[in-house]
C-alpha cells in the first residue's frame, strides 16, 4: 500500500503543480498563450483529482474531521477551477486564469492546513 500512496503523491503534486504553476503564469500574463496551454492544463487538472480522490480512499477512508473538511473545500475550490478555466478559456482567457488561479491558491493553502486543523 505504501507504494501505491507514494506514487499516487508523486502524480499528484507533479499534476497540481504544473496546473497552478500554469495558471499563475497565464493569469500574470493576461492569458498569452492560453490557448496552447489548455489541453495540458485540463489534463493535468484531471490527474490532480483524480489521483485525489485515491489518496482519499486510502487516507482519509470512513473519516469526516475538520482536516477532512478543509481537503473537501479546497477540493471544490479545484473542481471551480477547472469549471470556470473551460468555460471562459475561450472568450475572457485572461478572466479565467485569475479567476482559477485564486482558487488554485485556495486548493493549496487548503491541502497544506488541513492537517494541522
């Protein structure tokens, strides 16, 4: 089981990171080259909550603490991320990479807390 939880934090971060480090670039930059960057973001935004919701089956299991209340925000705050990221991608890109950006921030701060709660 070990192995398995460790490889699924590998993916994890690596998929988290790429997405918020993305998201910060693109919303510093008003949304230049958001288009490119798409795809590989709702990739990466699939991966992260996916490989989530497996360290949650085999961590978090059967509890609902304050630690697991504060994954479960910063969870939704990752799902709004990735919504608002596909619906405004198009028309108000640089919108969308700030407004997922902040969320991506939230997502963050969330996972780090959430243990020390």
């Amino acid at each position: 089981m070990i192995t398995g939880v460790i490889i699924l934090i590998a993916l994890h971060a690596l998929s988290g990171i790429f997405w918020a480090g993305s998201t910060f670039t693109l919303a510093r930059s008003g949304g230049a080259g958001s288009d490119a960057l798409f795809r590989p973001q709702m990739g990466a935004a699939v991966v992260a909550v996916l490989t989530g919701v497996g360290m949650w089956h085999l961590l978090h299991a059967g509890n609902f603490g304050l630690g697991e209340k504060v994954l479960a925000a910063g969870t939704l705050a990752a799902i709004a991320a990735a919504g608002v990221q596909g619906a405004l991608h198009r028309k108000q890109p640089a919108v969308a990479q700030r407004i997922a950006g902040g969320l991506l921030a939230l997502t963050v701060v969330c996972m780090v807390v959430a243990r020390y709660v």
